[in-house]
C-alpha cells in the first residue's frame, strides 16, 4: 500500500492550520507596544484588542491617545491600516456611539 498520498494530504493539513494560526496569533497590546510596532505587529494587536475588548466603553480621545491619529476618522468612526503577515494591507475598525466605543474589529 502507498502511504506517500496519505504523507502528502496530512502535511499539507499541517502546514495550512499552522499557517491560519499563525496569521490570526495575536500580541498583547500596550502604548508603547503600539507606539514603536510595525504594521504587522498592529495587526496582532488589533487581534488582541478586538478579541479582548479592550477598547469598548471607552472614549474616542482615550482611544486616540493609545493609539495615536487614525488612518481615516470622522464622528462616529476610527479607522487604522493595518498590515496582515502575509503582506496585505488591511484594516481596524472603531465604531463610536456619542463619542464612545461600540465596537472594535480587525477586517478578514
């Protein structure tokens, strides 16, 4: 019997859930962190912070003095461009209600 098909179906399983948990590992968020990380550091951050809810009930001038000016941003939205690990530019979005944080969510 031929195993090398069997051989060839398991480590392509293995190399693909690795690569998915590597890509969506995240990295505990602080200010500094944030202040001096690349932007694939940003992505896992986001993860973080998303997965957390660290930033949810909190104000939009605290948000901004974590993380620093946003990419794009208007009254009810914060929005950062983040990179993912595979090289693709993606995206971190606030949602503000009255000037507070609704939501918070990396774009797949």
């Amino acid at each position: 019997m031929n195993k090398l098909p069997y051989i060839i179906i398991f480590s392509f399983i293995v190399f693909y859930v690795g690569h998915i948990l590597y890509i969506r590992a995240d990295e505990k968020f602080t200010v500094e962190k944030w202040a001096s990380a690349d932007p694939v550091s940003h992505y896992r951050m986001a993860l973080y912070l998303e997965r957390e809810k660290i930033l949810i009930g909190k104000h939009k001038t605290e948000v901004l003095n974590m993380l620093g000016p946003a990419s794009q941003s208007d009254k009810n939205y914060l929005f950062y461009v983040i990179d993912q690990p595979s090289g693709d530019k993606d995206g971190f979005s606030i949602n503000l209600s009255m000037g507070f944080v609704e939501s918070a969510y990396v774009h797949d």
